[in-house]
C-alpha cells in the first residue's frame, strides 16, 4: 500500500470507466426470455450485439463451444449441480467474466433460438478461427447482459430505463461488480438487459 489513506477520503464509485464517470450504471432486469427475444430483434435487423457473460462455464475454448450440457458431471462425480443462476451469482460461483459479439441467431420451427454464432476475442487460436457456438440452454444460464440499441429494444424496456423508479445496488452486489465495462458501450444509445432470474 503506498501511504495511508482515511477511510473518509475514499470513495467508491464502480461506474467510472476510462471516459467519463458516471453516477448511476442503469440495468433494466428482465426475464431471460426477453433478453433472447432482443437479440432476435437485433439479429433479424443485421445488427451484432455486445453481451456479457460467465465465459468459463462449461466451455471448450479450443473447439469454441458454450454448452450447459457439455460435460456429463452426473456420470463422472455422482451428483449434479442444482444451484440456478440467481444462487451461482448471489454465491460467487458465477458471474460476467468476458464480453463478446453475438453475431447471428439459429431459429427452431417456433422461432425460438436454438444456438448463436460468437465472435470472440479470444484470438483466432481459439474456436473456429475466434469464432464460437453458444447453444441457446447455455445463454439462459450463463448470459447475464445484452447491449440492445434504442432503435431495436422493446419501448417497455426504454421506459423502464427512463424511469424514475430504480433499486439502488450496493458497490459489492455481483449485478456491480460488473458494469463498467458494459456501461462503456451501453451509453446512453443503448439499453443494458440484464437477467439473473
């Protein structure tokens, strides 16, 4: 530590990013539902998307593949995990780890996603020349952001942002600890869903 500092001269801003700080780092939380339905929206209007996520989970990085069913842990250990994603982000045992550019969308007969094309930032070492799939089981759990902009997002979830109403987080909450790095691109173009139901 260099010198001593009061704790009456620190201050704790977790929104301050390499361009101007902000006050508030604004999310509109959502089902996930809604968020898959945004990145459709945005996909359908030849428009990638930011998203965050926990980019170690059950991951093969050298084949590019984000799979919740990747590995069997229940054959290999006798037991299966049965935390959900609210409980893995409250715990510590998941959280936005990697941001990355959703790409495009494959659609089931119900016009629901079934997986998406990742372009990763990994290096072109990685996946299929950087590029990587994440199937649609794996978003739901470990996807806990997407960047949608204003012009694409559902007006309800505008409004919600624009609103007058929002619960304050605490610096440590996990749904925190995250933001700057997301808030950088949001900015006030786009609107940041975020799910942990």
């Amino acid at each position: 530590m260099c010198g001593e500092v009061a704790p009456s001269d620190v201050s704790l801003n977790p929104t301050v990013n390499a361009f101007e700080p902000t006050d508030v780092i604004t999310d509109v939380n959502v089902p996930v539902e809604a968020m898959e339905d945004a990145v459709i929206a945005c996909i359908k209007a030849n428009t990638p998307l930011f998203f965050g996520c926990d980019a170690g989970k059950a991951a093969e990085r050298t084949k590019g593949i984000w799979d919740y069913e990747l590995y069997d842990i229940k054959a290999a250990y006798g037991y299966e995990f049965g935390m959900n994603k609210a409980q893995r982000l409250l715990s510590g045992d998941s959280s936005a780890t990697h941001a990355m550019v959703i790409t495009a969308v494959h659609l089931d007969e119900s016009d629901r996603p079934v997986r998406y094309k990742i372009e990763n930032s990994f290096s072109d070492a990685a996946g299929e020349k950087g590029w990587f799939m994440m199937t649609a089981a794996w978003f739901r759990e470990y996807v806990f952001q997407v960047v949608i902009p204003r012009s694409i997002a559902e007006k309800r979830w505008s409004e919600v942002l624009d609103g007058e109403e929002m619960i304050g987080l605490d610096p440590w909450d996990p749904m925190v600890s995250k933001g700057s790095w997301v808030e950088l691109m949001a900015g006030r173009a786009g609107v940041r869903m975020c799910s942990w139901m």
